[in-house]
C-alpha cells in the first residue's frame, strides 16, 4: 500500500469522525426532546416518543437510512448524500440517546422530584436544576457506549455513497486487492478511535458504581 | 355570638378523602391548625400519616373534601398549588437535598426560580437561614459531605428559605442515627419558638410534650383523637391510642 493509499484512508476517516461527531451533536437535543417526552405526563406525547423509539429500535439501521435516502426523494426533498445520511444518523441517535436517557431520568429517586415540587419549582426548573445533571451523569457510560455504535455504525453510510472509512478501503482493496491488508488497517483505525472511547465508559462506570455503594 | 372575629386557620382540611387507585388511604380528614399552633402527628406505620400532609401541599392529589392553606384553595390548577407550595415548607424523612449542589445551591435555588430573587439577594438569605440552623460553615459542602444531623438541618433551611407561613415535617429523624437526633430536634424547637406554624409526624414523643399544642393520633386513615399533649399522655381515650402509646414507650 502506497503512501497516498493510507492519506486516502486517513482523509476518509476524516469523514467518519465529521459524521458521527454532526449526528451526535444534533443527536443529543433531539434525544433529550425524546427522553422529556417519553418521561412527560401527557399521554400522547408519551405514545409518541414510544412508538418512535420502537421504530428505530425494532429496524435495522441499514433500512433506516435507506429509509431516509429513498423515502425523502419520493417525497420530492432531494438531498446529497452527505445530508441525508447526517439525518438518518441523527435520527437513529435521537430514539437511542432517548431511551437511554428515559431510562436515566427514572432513575433519579422520586424524592428528588417531590422535594422540587414541595419548593415549589416548575417542569423547566425541575428537569433543568434537579433532575436532569443527575440523569445525564448516571447515563453517561451508556451515553458512551452508544456513541462508539455510532462510530462503527457510519460504516453503513457507505450503502448510499456517502465515503467514510469503510467505503474507502473498499476502493483501495477493489484497486490492489489486498484486501486482508487493507482492512486490517481499516479495522485498526476503527479500534483507535472506539477502544479508548469504550474504556473511558467502563472506568466512569467503574467509579459511579463505587460512588453509589 | 360574640363580636371578636375568629382568625381564619392557617390551615383547613374538610371531609378530606385521599384514594391510591382502590386503595382509601385517608377517610373523613378534618383538620383546622391555626397560626403559630403546632400539631403533632402520629400513628402506626401505614396509617395515613404521610399521606395527609402531602395531600396539604398537594404532593398528593384529593378527591374529595377541600383542603384550604392561608386563604388558598387548593384546586388542581397551578396557580394555586403555586400559591400554597410557596406558603408551605416540607422536610422529608431522607433529606431529598440536590446532591450534585452545594448546600448553599441547595438552599437559593427556591428563591432564585420561584420569587425571582437576584443571587446577591437569594446568597444573603440562604446565609441568614443557614446561620439560623448553625450549619453556616458547611455552605460551601456538597450533601454528602455532611453527616445526617448537618443534611437534615440544611434541608430544613432549604425549606425556610421559602419564608413560608407554615413547615410540614415527615418524619424528620427517622432516618438519622440516633446522636443526631438531638441537634435536629433542637432546631425544630428553637423555629417553634420562633412562632412557626408546624405540623411534624414523629414518633418523639419528648418533643411532642415540648412543643405541641396538639397531639394527633391517627389509624387506618383517619383521625382517631386529637388532645393537648397532657390529656394525650396522661388519659388516652380511645383503645387503639393507648396500644400505640403502650409500644413507642416500650421501644425507647
Ligand atoms: N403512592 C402510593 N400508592 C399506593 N399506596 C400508597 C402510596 N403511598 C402510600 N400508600 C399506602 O397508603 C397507606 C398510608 O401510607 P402513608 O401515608 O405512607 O402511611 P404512614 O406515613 O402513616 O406510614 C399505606 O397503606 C400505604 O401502603
Ligand atoms: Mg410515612
């Protein structure tokens, strides 16, 4: 493999980490949109973010961004590939993070909320001030984890078009067919970026565990 | 009828009805506490106790009877739960402090969202409360820096930074060890001499002698006798107060 071949790689990768860092980003307040909704009192919001939830936990993500790619087009809205794999992606982490985090907002204990309603604080102030700092640090081993699915999952982008990592060594490897060669290194790009994610998620969940014994 | 206008109650629950889906968890509760009056408020576990002083902030809906706090009726809607939340301070059996605040965080955040006090201000109140349950050294901590006694005082001082008319105390030492239940009972006597007025469910019956005007005893939902603190002691009248009596002296 040339030097040009592993600067194609590394550009490629470029575009894996712009990707996951964009849907993570817009995942996250799409995702807290879910979890408040899915933790709302009001019944149809609750339906809502729960059939939402459903529907991206019960397809694969491959059909999802398909989904999106083709679906968009027949409804007229055309967009590139870099656009619309971004919306699949944020999509799919909006009902991910959602679920997560409704998890996480439950398990704040219920006196934390009586005691902000006994002081007399409003919906905005007992999720902001109260319960959400505390939900946020509980889910954020899962929050972590989840992001290092993202990260792997991009590869699927390349279904569409969209080059990022995994399409790139495809290129190469279609061009000189070492292809063990070439995803080796692929793979090994992958696990540089994910390995330390996923330790960092272990050790925090190490430490809340001590913490909460 | 005589002319002196009697004050209206601080508090007033009437034909008060609380039910947890099948479960009647409170029957016919009628309840008048006048300002300043402390009311004591005990009773086997599961009898209501809780239950009735969380339907007086609305922690817990009712679904008959009116339940009226400083001229407010509690309805459903919000700017009266607003209005007797504000009036009303509640200290929980856990503490419930926000343990991801400081203890003086804990105690502005009331202040700062609900009457829109400026920091300056909502710090300087926090301070003089805290100074009030002589835990003003600790105002930088975080809760679980602080021993049971030190959390319960600042949840206490939590409350009154509402400035509120009324406290409303659930169990408030239960869950401490036993050496600090004094320095949280003597908090509560020194706000009661103060004036406040207070309703605590306790099964401290020193600190009922203390400081009650009344003692209420209450089973299976309902109030079953209501005396001042000598006759509730002295000459129980009903079997079921004198059973319970019998084994709280026994345990302590
Ligand atoms: N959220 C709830 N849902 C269903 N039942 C409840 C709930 N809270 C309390 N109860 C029931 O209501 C009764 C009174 O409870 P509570 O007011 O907590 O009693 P106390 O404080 O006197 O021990 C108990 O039988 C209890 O099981
Ligand atoms: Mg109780």
């Amino acid at each position: 493999m040339g030097v040009d071949q592993y600067l194609f790689l590394l550009n490629s990768l470029k575009w894996t980490l712009i990707l996951s860092a964009v849907a993570f980003a817009f995942g996250i307040p799409c995702g807290l949109g879910v979890a408040l909704m899915r933790t709302s009192d009001s019944t149809p919001m609750r339906w809502l973010a729960t059939r939402w939830i459903d529907i991206f936990q019960g397809t694969p993500l491959l059909m999802q961004l398909f989904v999106v790619y083709y679906g968009l087009a027949l409804l007229g809205l055309k967009l590139d590939e870099w656009s619309s794999v971004t919306v699949g992606f944020t999509l799919h982490a909006s009902a991910f993070l959602g679920e997560i985090w409704r998890g996480a907002i439950e398990a704040v204990p219920r006196g934390q909320t009586e005691a902000a309603h006994a002081l007399g604080l409003h919906y905005w102030s007992r999720m902001k001030d109260v319960v959400l700092p505390q939900a946020l640090k509980i889910s954020l081993p899962a929050t972590i984890g989840f992001l290092v699915q993202l990260i792997k999952g991009t590869s699927l982008a390349s279904i569409v078009g969209f080059v990022e990592l995994t399409r790139a060594g495809g290129i190469i490897a279609n061009i000189n067919y070492r292809h063990l060669l070439v995803y080796g290194v692929v793979g090994l790009m992958y696990f540089c970026i994910c390995w330390p994610l996923s330790l960092w998620g272990a050790r925090l969940e190490r430490k809340f565990a001590a913490a909460s014994r | 009828m005589t002319q002196t206008r009697q004050a209206a109650p601080m508090i007033l629950m009437e034909g008060v009805e609380k039910w947890y889906g099948q479960f009647k968890a409170l029957t016919d509760i009628n309840l008048e506490v006048n300002s300043g009056e402390k009311i004591v408020l005990c009773g086997p576990s599961g009898s209501g106790k809780s239950t009735l002083i969380r339907c007086i902030n609305h922690l817990e809906p009712i679904q008959k009877g009116r339940i009226v706090v400083d001229g407010v009726t509690l309805g459903h809607d919000t700017k009266s739960i607003d209005a007797v939340r504000r009036g009303a301070g509640m200290v929980f059996q856990q503490f419930n402090l926000f343990p991801h605040m400081t203890v003086l965080e804990n105690c502005t955040l009331s202040p700062l969202r609900t009457r829109g006090l400026k920091k300056d201000a909502a710090d300087a109140l926090a301070r003089k409360f805290l100074a009030r349950v002589q835990i003003l050294d600790q105002a930088e901590k975080y809760p679980a820096q602080l021993s049971g006694g030190q959390q319960q005082r600042v949840a206490i001082a939590r409350a009154l930074c509402m400035e509120p008319k009324v406290m409303l105390f659930d169990e408030p030492t239960s869950a401490l060890d036993p050496e600090m239940v004094k320095e949280v009972l003597d908090t509560m006597v020194e706000l009661a001499r103060d004036g406040m007025t207070m309703i605590v469910v306790t099964h401290e019956m020193g600190f009922a002698r203390q400081v009650a005007d009344r003692v209420i005893f209450m089973a299976s939902g309902q109030i079953v006798e209501e005396e001042p603190p000598e006759q509730f002691f002295q000459a129980p009248k009903h079997e079921r107060t004198r059973k319970f009596l019998g084994e709280i002296l026994r345990q302590h």
